[in-house]
C-alpha cells in the first residue's frame, strides 16, 4: 500500500518507491510514503487561495462548529485509528488513548472555546488611540488571521494529536492547513485526514496531507505562510535557519526535544504518600508510549539523603512492567517505533552510561515478551544514577527518546534549581513535595526556563492532570532547547495564525472595521 498525498483537492500518489513504515513489533512493512512528483508551490498556492478565501467567509463560531463535526468523525472512526496506532507505533491500548483520544479531546475543547468568538471574523485589540488634537484622526490594532497556509511539520510519536492539536487552531483562526507528518508513522495522521475529507465537512483547499519527506517545503513558503514544527531541536534548527524561511521572515513555532525533570523535595520520606506519588509518576513517565513522549521526564531530581531509597522504588516497580508485543493483553509497555529509534536510544545511553551508573535495565539484548529481538525495535526500561549532577555533561544534554531516566542527586535548594536549569529550557519540570516554602521557592527559580511547572502536595494528591499529559487549556512548550515555542494555552493559541495590525485613520472608519471584529481580551477569558 503506498499512502496517498491529499492536495488541491484530489488524492495523489506520489512516483518512485517512497520509505517504508514498519510495525516495530515483527519488522514488517506496512505502507509506503513518498512526496516524489507532487507538486508542492501548487499544493499550498491551491490551500492560499482556494482554502482560505472558503474559510475566511466564515465567522469563529462557523469554524468551531466544523472542529466540533471533525472531532465526531474522529471519534467515530477511534477503533480503526487504535488499530493502526497499534501496528505501526506498537501502541499499547494505553498509548494508543493518549494519543488518538487526547488528539479528539484537544479538537471537541477548541471546537467548545471557539464558539465563544461569535460571529466575529478578527480581533480587535483595546480600545482605539488618539492621534489628533481635534479627535479626527486615531488609531486601532487588530489581529487578522494570516491570508497563508498553516505548514506542520511533525514529529512521529504523536501521529494524531500532533496533527489536532494544530489543525484546530489555525482551522479556527481561519487558516488552511498543511500536514507533513513525520514519514515513519504518517499511516494514522493519513487515515484521520481522509475521514474527514470524505465526511466533506471542511471547504476544499482547508486541508492537505504530504506524506513522505516533502523536504522542497521549505523553498516554497512565503510571507504569509506560518510553519508550526514539532520534532528534534537539530530539525527546529535546521528549519529556523532554512534560507527562504530566514529570507521571507516566515513565522516558525518550534516544539523540540527537552531534557526535562522531576524534583521530590527535601521532606517527602520514603514510604510517605508525597514519596509515592513522586515514584508512581516516574514509572507512568518512563513506560507510557515507551518513553516516547517530549514531555517524558529524562531526570529524577532526588535529595541525596533519599537517593538510594528512590532508587530501590523506581527500579522495584519497573521490575514489574511487562514489556512486549502490545498483542498480548498482559503487556503495558511496547516498543519505540523503529530500528532506527532504537539504535539512536542505544547510542545516547552509551553516552550517559560514560558517566551514570546502571540502576536498572540498560541491557541490549533484552527479551521482549511475544516478540523476536532481531526483528522488533525494543529498549528496556532504564534507570542510570548520577551522583555527581554539577559535573555530569551527558545528563543534562543527551535525549533518549525511549523508556530510560537519570537520576541525579541534589544537596539543597540552590543545587535543585541549578541542575534543573541546566536542561537549558524545558518544556516541563513537576515537584512533588509537602513543603510550602520549597515549592515555592523552586518554581520561581526555574520557571523562566520552563514552559510549564506540575507541583503536587497531598492536597493534590491523584488528582494532577500529570507531568507529561498536555492540557489544551494551558501552555505547551518551552524556552531554549525546548524550541522556544507556544503553543494551546486555550485560545491563545490563536494568536500564532494571526496577525497584529494598526489601522490609523478617521474614527469611522476604524468603527466600520470593528463590525466584523471581536474583543481579542476573549483570548484570555
Ligand atoms: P525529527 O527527526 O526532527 O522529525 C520531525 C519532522 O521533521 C518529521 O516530519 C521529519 O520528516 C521532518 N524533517 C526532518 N528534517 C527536515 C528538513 N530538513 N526539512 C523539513 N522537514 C524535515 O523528529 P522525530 O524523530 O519525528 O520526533 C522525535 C523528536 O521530536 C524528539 O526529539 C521529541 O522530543 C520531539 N518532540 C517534541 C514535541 C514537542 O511538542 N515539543 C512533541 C513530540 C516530539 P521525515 O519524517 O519525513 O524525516
């Protein structure tokens, strides 16, 4: 099966033989991607015009009445989308849910918030500026959706939120939609956006799919383009610095990878509920869709009175995880996605082994339950110690997109929020402590640095919506490494596909302008 590229409208295949997707499981071919013959300046000059000027006839609350028809569509077809997530991603049922029902949550929230916009079809920003003495001449900023295409470029561990987390943003601002997902898993991203092309909810033009490399993407993006990119810190580069995007000062979001952690405090003794729940949290982080998550905690900030306690939890309770081929009902961690990821998660734990010790795990000759070692793409769960986090270079650096985490030791406050900084921008770090005064004062020594900071006490308890479950209603994203990206944080997000313009001119005028225009205070309602 080669999977079909959707644009201007009509379904295409592309030429030559395209790159393979595999079940990572039993090393199988499934599909075959490849962009090779399509033509992509006509693909977005088609979502340009076509696309846009349909969508830009639609007021706010039209548009979130069509993510709220999507999101049906998506969850009426949830079974097909667990099928495929397991054969291509091997999903476990739990992974699966993250990603298919996280992506259909994030669309049916925004297609609820977006109604909220009305009948408006741009922002109006405060209130008008005097310019003249006389009060004949003034001033008004609006945001006007961008007359563009939203190009995603995304990463392959989240194949169906990835793409709705995205797409029901821009589809609300107005904005037509591109998707590359990332090749190696684009099967699940692909089945989602023919539904909703054959449910015929959304004006033509409003959405198109490149799967395969699609690498000619970047030539051909203009001003009033945005790209919304979600993948490794090298690729966020790479893109960031492409000489048309630089050229044309093309809006880039970036969501890279992060070395993000988890801190238990100074007061939470083993055996303690604060302790538990600190321990639970890193298990869930490191088994959940194998470690395969940018959010997933890379390091276990631990007083270093309480190091070899924590050690002996984490490595008791990931004694118990029973990894294999998804197939078997017993199995609650699967694989990473393929041979390639695997041998990029083997390679960066060579590196943090230089200066970890092995606590658990790290074996590559591991055997999967249900599942050929030769063929599959297993990692074990990991758990390295670094007792020395000032001096270590590896664990504050190396990503293992995999099940595997460091602990590193702490000796005070300040030493915590130094070895957290040193991530160099993370997209979350959480803190599991009863103590009042050391929640606080460790937020707001690393907040700057991070996108998003989880506290849990016992007045919490279980009830944390969790270190690496991204919420459509708060921020997603982070400073420095992390990619310096935004993203969700409700209808902000929205600001992403607009644009913030001044009109000055007669006070009329800039009334007549603001007919069609809502309160961009309703952003931040
Ligand atoms: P990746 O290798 O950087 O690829 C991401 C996307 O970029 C893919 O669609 C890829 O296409 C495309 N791409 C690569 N080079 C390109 C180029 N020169 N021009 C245009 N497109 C290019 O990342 P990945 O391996 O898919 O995903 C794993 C990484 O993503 C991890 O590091 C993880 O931390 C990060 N991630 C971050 C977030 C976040 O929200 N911050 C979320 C998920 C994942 P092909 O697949 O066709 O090569």
């Amino acid at each position: 099966m080669k999977l079909q590229n959707y644009v201007r409208g009509e379904w295409i295949e592309g030429s030559g033989p395209g790159d393979a997707l595999v079940d990572p499981v039993t090393g199988e071919e499934l599909a075959r991607a490849s962009t090779q013959g399509i033509d992509v300046a006509a693909a977005l000059d088609f979502a340009r015009s076509k696309g846009q000027d349909a969508l830009g006839k639609l007021t706010y609350e039209q548009r979130a009445e069509l993510l709220g028809k999507m999101a049906e569509v998506l969850a009426a077809n949830r079974a097909e989308y667990f099928r495929i997530s397991q054969l291509n991603s091997g999903a476990t049922e739990a992974d699966a849910s993250f990603d298919v029902d996280g992506g259909v949550y994030t669309m049916k929230y925004y297609s609820k918030v977006g109604r909220s916009l009305g009948a408006g079809k741009r922002l109006k920003e405060g209130a008008q500026v005097p310019l003249s003495k006389t009060g004949v001449f003034a001033g008004q900023h609006f945001l006007m959706p961008v007359r563009g295409a939203a190009v995603f470029i995304n990463a392959f561990n989240f194949p169906a939120w990835g793409f709705c987390e995205k797409a029901a943003a821009a589809l609300l601002s107005g904005v037509p939609v591109v998707v590359k997902p990332a090749t190696s898993t684009a099967w699940l991203t692909q089945k989602m956006v023919a539904d909703i092309v054959d449910a015929g909810i959304l004006p033509t033009g409003a959405i198109s799919i490149l799967c395969g490399s699609a690498r000619e993407l970047l030539d051909e993006v203009r001003e009033e383009d945005v790209i919304s990119f979600t993948g490794s810190a090298q690729n966020a580069g790479r893109i960031r610095s492409h000489a048309n995007v630089l050229k044309r000062s093309v809006r880039v979001n970036s969501e890279a990878d992060s070395i993000n952690s988890t801190l238990l405090g100074p007061d939470a003794a083993p055996g303690s509920d604060v302790f538990n729940l600190f321990v639970r949290e890193v298990i869930r982080e490191m088994t959940l869709k194998a470690g395969q998550k940018c959010t997933a905690i890379r390091r276990v900030l631990v007083p270093r009175s309480n190091f070899a306690a924590v050690s002996e939890a984490i490595a008791a309770k990931l004694g118990e995880v029973k990894v294999g081929n998804p197939r078997n009902k017993e199995v609650k961690m699967g694989p990473v996605v393929n041979k390639t990821q695997q041998a990029s998660c083997f390679e960066g734990l060579k590196k943090l082994k230089e200066e970890c010790s092995v606590v658990f795990g790290g074996s590559e000759s591991f055997q999967p339950i249900d599942a050929d070692p030769a063929k599959s793409a297993f990692v074990q769960p990991t758990l390295l110690a670094c007792e020395d986090g000032a001096s270590a270079k590896y664990v504050h650096d190396v990503e293992v997109f995999g099940p595997a985490s460091t602990l590193v030791a702490y000796d005070d406050l300040n030493d915590a929020v130094d070895i957290a900084r040193r991530g160099l921008g993370s997209l979350v770090a959480s803190v599991f402590s009863s103590d009042p005064a050391f929640l606080r004062d460790l937020v707001l020594g690393i907040g700057d640095l991070h996108g998003r900071v989880m506290v849990v006490d016992p007045s919490v308890g279980k009830e944390h919506t969790g270190h690496g479950n991204v919420m459509p209603s708060c921020l997603h994203g982070g400073p420095g490494r992390a990619g310096g990206g935004e993203e969700l944080a409700g209808l902000r997000a929205l600001l992403f596909y607009h644009r913030r313009f001044v009109v000055q001119g007669p006070p009329s005028l800039l009334e007549a302008l603001s007919q069609e225009s809502v309160d961009a205070s309703l952003l931040y309602a």
